[in-house]
C-alpha cells in the first residue's frame, strides 16, 4: 500500500516526472504474476474491480516496462470497464463465474 500511496502522492505533485516507474514494475509484478502480465497484454477485454488502495492509481500506469516508458494498457485498443464493485457487472447469459455456468 505504501507504493501505491507513493506514486498516486508523485501524480499529484507538481512534478509527475518524479514518478519512481520501477514501483510501477513491481506493482504489475505482484499483480500479475508469471505469465498472467501476458494474458492481460493479449486480452480483448479487460473489466478491472479494484479494491483498495489499487482503486487510487490509474491501472495503466501498471507496467512490466514502465521504467522504459512502454505502458502496453495505454495502448490498449478498447477501452478498460471499470466498475466499482462486482455486483455492478451485470451477468450475461451463458457467463461463467468461478468455473460456473451463471445460467
């Protein structure tokens, strides 16, 4: 929690280039593990519930490479639903949950 705060504390000062990226890069790290960073990358949709203190960083700024300036979400070709809980994403016939046919 205390990155999160250190880097949401670094976009809001008046100098963002101050932000420390490799907290961005540990951030998406422990997010997103082993091969789950990829899978995100290569997604067609992305529907993102944060919880927290995630919930006061923007999610793009959640990169594997952001200390070389490549952050792949903002390049992202639909945009990200965010909701603010899950019982905000409506259900879809046929959807699965948990493993779970919904319907």
């Amino acid at each position: 929690m205390d990155e999160v705060s250190r880097v949401r504390a670094e976009l809001n000062s008046a100098h963002p280039e101050a932000i420390d990226l490799k907290i961005c890069e540990q951030l998406f790290a422990s997010l997103f593990p082993d091969d789950a960073g990829k899978i995100l990358e290569d997604s067609s949709e992305i529907i993102l519930i944060p919880d927290d203190a995630l919930f006061v960083l923007p999610f793009e700024m959640y990169s594997p490479q952001a200390s070389k300036g490549n952050f792949p979400l903002l390049k992202y070709p639909q945009p990200i639903i965010r909701l603010p809980f899950r019982c905000a994403w409506p259900e879809r016939p046929g959807s699965v949950l948990n493993g779970r046919s919904r319907f």
